[in-house]
C-alpha cells in the first residue's frame, strides 16, 4: 500500500474513497454502479485494483488514481492477489473461479 494511502467504503452503492493517512484529506473518489467487494493494493504500491459486484476489476494508478485496466468476468468478483512483482492479478469469483491477468503496460 502507498505510504500516504488508506481506503474507506463509505456505503454499499459503489462509491470507493482514498484518504491520506496523515492528513485524513480525500485523494480520490471513484463511483460504479454496484457494490465493491474486495481491493487489493499492488506489492509495489502502484497500483489499487477493485473487484465489483457486476463482476469487473478496476486497476488504478496510486499515484494520480488515473484508471489503468477494467477488466470483465461472468461473475462477481470477490477476492484478488497480486504477484509479487505486481504484473499478473489473480482475481476470485464468488463461484470458486480464478483468473490470472497479465498487467503489462501499467
């Protein structure tokens, strides 16, 4: 996770905030039109990935949260792990399913 980062839900309808720890000042809002279920920061504190009810991944950048990937499954997402070298995300559906997403270019 960045040095400066936290995430906090603030409801169930999709709105994800990131504050700065030290300051508690929000950095970036983002908003889908279903529930996140999980995220997941990179080991390298690059990059923020969100799993969605409607079954996507959101891949941000930590460093200007600029969306990087969006990445579409069958089912909802529910778990997800970074490699250690932060270039593949695993990503877990609610139905057992994984999925490995090479993130080149990111």
């Amino acid at each position: 996770m960045p040095d400066q980062a936290a995430t906090d839900f603030s409801d169930l309808l999709g709105r994800l905030l990131v504050h700065r720890l030290d300051t508690g000042a929000l950095v970036a809002k983002h908003v889908h039109p279903t529930t996140v279920n999980c995220l997941e920061f990179s080991p390298d504190g690059a990059l923020l990935a969100t799993g969605w009810e409607d079954a996507r991944v959101h891949v941000h950048s930590a460093d200007g949260w600029e969306r990087r990937h969006e990445l579409a499954h069958d089912l909802p997402v529910w778990a997800m792990a970074f490699a250690p070298d932060s270039g593949t995300l695993a990503v877990g559906t609610n139905r057992g399913a994984v999925t490995l997403w090479a993130l080149h270019g990111s």
